[in-house]
C-alpha cells in the first residue's frame, strides 16, 4: 500500500483528500501554506480526544517533533484570514444545505434570562 504525501505538512500522517474537498468552499480565503497548516489543524481537531488544543492536534497527527511546530500556533493569531468572513460563508452553506426554499424563521425567547430588580411595584 503506497501513502499519496501530497497533502502532508512536514512529518507526520497525510491529510486525507476527502477533508480537503470537504473544506474546499473556505480555500479562496486562505494562502497555501496557511491552507496546508489548517487541514492539519482540522484533522487533527477531529481525532484528539479531549481538549483539542493546537498541541494535542499536532500530537495526534504525527507532528509534535515536526521542526515547523510553531507555525501551527502563529496560524491562529497571525495569519491574515478574517474569521467573521468564514463564519458567514459557513452560515450560507448551512442554510443552502438545510433550508434551499422557503423563509427562514428566528424565535428569541428572553424567559430564560434572570432579571434583577424590582418586582411588584
């Protein structure tokens, strides 16, 4: 059985190619280098138990002695990519998904707040 590295940051396990063409709709936001260090980050993500952490993401993929470590923490709180942005592809692709017809209907329910005060003036 021969492994495709074409995915693969630094050692460890490649990412598999379905988990990129599942995040496909986000690479446009993404430089190479930050887009390999987020299929990682992802993939990681997804098989860590417990807490996921950077550490233990790049632990579980075969990356903790990689020499680009640090990299995958800089990727966080560096890289130019806007979270907001994503948030509302993600959010579009959601919806497309879930409801392609009809309105969308949003209830707010404020009974479940507590409330400080006065009561029965």
């Amino acid at each position: 059985m021969t492994v495709d590295k074409k995915n693969c940051v630094g050692p460890g396990d490649p990412v598999p190619h379905i988990l990129g063409n599942w995040l496909s709709p986000f690479r446009p936001w993404f430089s190479a280098p930050s887009w390999d260090h987020l299929l990682v980050l992802v993939m990681g993500a997804v098989l860590c138990p417990g807490k996921r952490r950077v550490t233990a993401c790049l632990r579980i993929t075969g990356r903790a002695e990689a020499a680009n470590f640090s990299l995958y923490h800089q990727f966080l709180n560096r890289a130019r990519w806007d979270p907001r942005t994503l948030a509302a592809r993600l959010l579009s692709i959601v919806v497309a998904s879930l409801l392609p017809d009809g309105p969308i209907v949003i209830g707010m329910d404020d009974t479940i707040e507590r409330r400080w005060g006065l009561t029965g003036c």
